[in-house]
C-alpha cells in the first residue's frame, strides 16, 4: 500500500502527521496548488501528493538540499550518508531522487533545488496549500511565514510542522509564526500532534 510504502522512507514525518498532511492536501488542493518549504528527502511531499493527486493538483516541494543546522556535522540529526565529501557538505538531492523511485505511482512531486527567500521573490502562482517545515530559526521561520503567506488564496490552509507549546520539549520558532498567523487572518482548522492546519480567512 502507497502509505506504508512513504511510512518506510527516511525522513521527518511520523505516519500520524503524515496521514494529516495527506487529508489537508486533499480538501485544500481544490482551490490551487500546494507548495512545501523544506523537502529533505521528501517524505512529507509524498504524503502531499498523495492527497493532491485526487484533485489532480502538484506539490512544488523547495530546499536548497544543504541540509538545516540540525543536520550539520556534529549536530543532533547528522547523517553521515547524506554527507558528500566531493562536494564538503550535507546533500539531500541523492536522498530525495532515491525517496521518489520507491513510490513511483506519486508523480505529481517538482522539486525546486533553491533557497526558498529567493524562490518566493519570483513566485506568481496562488498556492492552496502551503507547508513550512524548513529552518526553525527564528529569523528562517519568520522568513518563511512574511515571505510566502501572501500567496496562499483566501479559504486556502498554512501547515506548519514541529508545534511546541512547552519549550522544553522543542523549538519555539514554528509556534511564534503560528500565533503570528493567528492574528493575521488565520483561523485554526485543524491539528494532529505537532502538525497545525490553519486557514486562511481573508487574502
Ligand atoms: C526538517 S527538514 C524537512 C523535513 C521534511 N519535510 C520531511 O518530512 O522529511 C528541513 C529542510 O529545510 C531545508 N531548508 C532550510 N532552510 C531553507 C531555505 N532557506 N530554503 C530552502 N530550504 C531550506 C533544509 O535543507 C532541510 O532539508
């Protein structure tokens, strides 16, 4: 089955959240495309896809595929097969190439291999869903919500990942962009675990 075959992938999303993922894409694809920032070796665009596919709709997932700071060497989420020597640094291309042959029956996955501030300032097309799991920086989460919420239509849904109230069990960033969100138009539609689906009320 398509599921298990994305649960056994490398990668961030747990089933639970992916499953999520998967039936937000399908209800809010209808009205325009969905677009992810953050691809790592994209399991979270599979389960996407997977949802945007009953509207024949497509995931532009975009990563500069340099990895986040957790994934640098000596940090907590280093992987050392996604280290490449040649190049003297994290690639997760070979990741993400590999990822996508072993679920072939999702074709409706366009990488862009670029950082998502740039790709955002030529961006023209209204985005229906838009999920931000990209760098948990302050400054990278803040850039992902001010640069891209814009393009989201109005009635449309922001998903963000790794929501944690407690500071001890996580990073605070993705939390403050999902209260920023809230007092910008946004409203709560929906939550499982870590993983918040927001919609957009006005655009
Ligand atoms: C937590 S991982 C994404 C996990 C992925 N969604 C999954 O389900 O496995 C974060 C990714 O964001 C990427 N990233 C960080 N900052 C970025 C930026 N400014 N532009 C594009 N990608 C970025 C990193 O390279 C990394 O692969």
């Amino acid at each position: 089955m398509t599921i298990n075959k994305i649960d056994a992938l490398k990668g961030f999303m747990p089933q639970h959240e992916g499953i999520a993922l998967q039936k937000w894409s399908a209800i809010f694809s209808l009205h325009g495309s969905v677009v992810e920032i953050g691809t790592y070796g994209g399991k979270s665009s599979l389960y996407l896809a997977s949802g945007a596919k009953k509207n024949d709709q497509i995931v532009f997932t975009i990563d500069h595929h340099y990895g986040s700071e957790e994934h640098q060497i000596d940090q907590e989420y280093f992987d050392e097969s996604n280290y490449d020597k040649s190049l003297g640094r994290v690639n997760t291309v070979p990741l993400l190439q590999k990822n996508l042959s072993k679920v072939k029956e999702i074709n409706n996955v366009i990488p862009l291999i670029g950082d998502a501030n740039l790709v955002s300032r030529f961006w023209q097309m209204k985005i229906g869903l838009l999920f931000i799991d990209g760098s948990h920086t302050k400054k990278s989460a803040e850039n992902d919500f001010n640069n891209w919420q814009e393009k989201i239509v109005s009635g449309g849904a922001l998903v963000i990942h790794d929501i944690y109230e407690n500071p001890e069990e996580g990073g605070q960033a993705p939390y403050e962009i999902f209260q920023l969100a809230l007092k910008s138009g946004y409203e709560l539609f929906d939550r499982e675990d870590t993983i918040v689906c927001l919609k957009k009320l006005i655009g």
